[in-house]
C-alpha cells in the first residue's frame, strides 16, 4: 500500500453484504466498475454467485460468499474468506437485509426478532470482524444501510423501523469508537428504491408493481422511485479516499424529504 502521485497503487477491497439482490447488487457492479474489488456476501449462493459472474464478465474482480449475518461463525469465516483471499477488507457495507411487515398487535415475536438479527446484530458482527483488519492498516470505511423509515414515518412495521433507527444509533456511537482508527462510519437511509423488496411490498398493499411504483412516484418530490445506482451514488461519496472527516451522519436518499 502507498501512495504514487497522490494515487493509491493498490486496489481497494469492498464486502458488501446482500450483494445478490437489489441495491447491494447495484452498489456491487458500480463499486466494481469505479475500480474496487469486491465481496459479495449473501445468504443466497446463487444470488451471490450470479453477481459475482456479472462482476467478473464485465472485466472487474469479485468472490462471492455465502453466509447469514446473523450468525455469528459464519460471519467471522466469511471475513477470514475475503481476507484470505483479497488480503484484507476495507470498505465494509452492510446491506443485508428484509422487512416483515405488519400492524405491531398482530406481529409475530419471530418476525421481530428475525428483522434485528439480520438488520442489527449483523451489522453490528460484520462491523466487529472487520473493524481490526482497518484499525491495523489505519484506514478503512464502513456504509449502513438504513432507510428514511428510521425516522418512524411509516407505520405497520415496528420491528422494521426500530431496527433502523437502531442502525443509525450503532452508526453514530461506532464512528466515536472507530475515528481514533482512522475509519469512518456512515448511513445511507434510501427511500422507495425499485428491488425485490418493492415487490413484496406492492403485494402486501394488495397493488400490481406498476401501480404500487405509480402511487409511491406520487408521493416523492423528485417525481420517481429510485434505483440502486441511486444509492450507490452516495455509498462512493462517504468511501472516497478523501472522505475522512465526514463520519458518524446518516445522508438519505429518497428523492427529496417526504413521508
Ligand atoms: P433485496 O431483497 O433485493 O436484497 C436483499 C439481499 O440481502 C438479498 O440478496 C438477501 O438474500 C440478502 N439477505 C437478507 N438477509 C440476509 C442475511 N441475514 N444474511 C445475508 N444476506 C441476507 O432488498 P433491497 O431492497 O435491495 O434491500 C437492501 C437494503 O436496503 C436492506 O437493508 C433494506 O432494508 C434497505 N432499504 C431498501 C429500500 C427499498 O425501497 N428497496 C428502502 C430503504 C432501505
């Protein structure tokens, strides 16, 4: 690692967690194509895997693994994985994660506890395996993926909302803890973005996807749902090299404020 010109000589490394589907995939092909080598981490192989090929088709270098945040083993083998075979990690995204829907008296304790799992103990596992391989090099950069419902705007989704306000809790306190290491940490909070999990929610409104997409477009300033490359924009804003001040602060990305 050094500096030629002012330009780092080695590539960077990225693990982005749920990089099979959506806008981790999204942020994946982008940070690819930018330069970055990257991880692809999901609990679906194969999602992982086909992205991994699209990396790797499109001239870029990428290792797709598999493992649940959640878990705690799989977590720490999937680090020693990447390090192993990048050596070592230095954009960290944690993405992964799902929403289970439902009015708070009639949510399933299963589904309170599956959303945290994945949405906070994950990040918060991937952020402790990771942490000591930046600290180590003095440099590293670590995105959350939140979600404007941090702000407690939407109801019908209790264990959803708590997770996410939680992430941005987590992001806040581990960028005190992390600063003096010479690693930031931020949260990207999307609003509608157009996935899997847009899908999920247009069945569960009783809407086809196009008429989910034209009421949720309605209601956005910005006139549009957006796209992962929406949020892949600001994932490379607090990741750049010269991004070191800007730690601790959730950036949304929703089209403009609304609820
Ligand atoms: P998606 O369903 O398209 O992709 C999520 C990926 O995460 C899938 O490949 C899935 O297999 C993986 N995953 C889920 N739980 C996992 C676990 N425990 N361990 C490993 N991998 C796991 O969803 P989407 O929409 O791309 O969501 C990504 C993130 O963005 C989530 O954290 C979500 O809460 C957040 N978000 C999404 C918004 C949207 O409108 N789509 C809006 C705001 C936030």
């Amino acid at each position: 690692m050094g500096l030629m010109h002012g330009h780092r000589m080695s590539v960077r490394t990225v693990l982005v967690t749920g990089g099979g589907s959506g806008i981790g995939a999204g942020v994946v092909v982008e940070l690819a194509a930018a330069g970055y080598q990257v991880a692809v981490v999901d609990r679906n192989a194969e999602a992982a895997g086909r992205v991994a090929e699209q990396v790797k088709a499109a001239g870029g270098n990428a290792l797709p693994v598999t493992a649940d945040v959640s878990d705690m083993d799989a977590v720490a083998s999937a680090v020693a994985e990447v390090r192993d075979y990048f050596g070592t990690v230095d954009v960290l995204v944690n993405n992964a994660g799902f929403a289970r829907d439902n009015h708070i008296l009639d949510m399933p304790i299963e589904d309170w506890d599956s959303v945290q799992s994945t949405h906070l103990r994950g990040s918060f596992l991937m952020l402790k395996a990771v942490a000591p391989l930046m600290a180590a090099q003095r440099w590293g950069r670590v995105v959350n993926v939140s979600s404007i419902s941090a702000l407690g705007i939407h109801g019908e989704r209790v264990n959803y909302v708590a997770a996410k306000a939680g992430l941005e809790g987590l992001t806040r306190a581990a960028a005190l803890d992390l600063a003096p290491h010479g690693i930031t940490v931020n949260a990207v909070g999307p609003g509608v973005i157009q996935t899997a999990m847009t899908e999920v929610s247009a069945a569960r409104a009783g809407r086809s996807l196009d008429e989910h997409l034209a009421v949720q477009a309605a209601q956005i300033p910005r006139g549009r749902v957006g796209s992962p490359h929406d949020v892949a924009r600001a994932v490379q804003f607090f990741i750049a090299e010269d991004a070191d001040f800007i730690t601790g602060q959730v950036l949304y990305v929703s089209g403009g404020p609304h609820g």
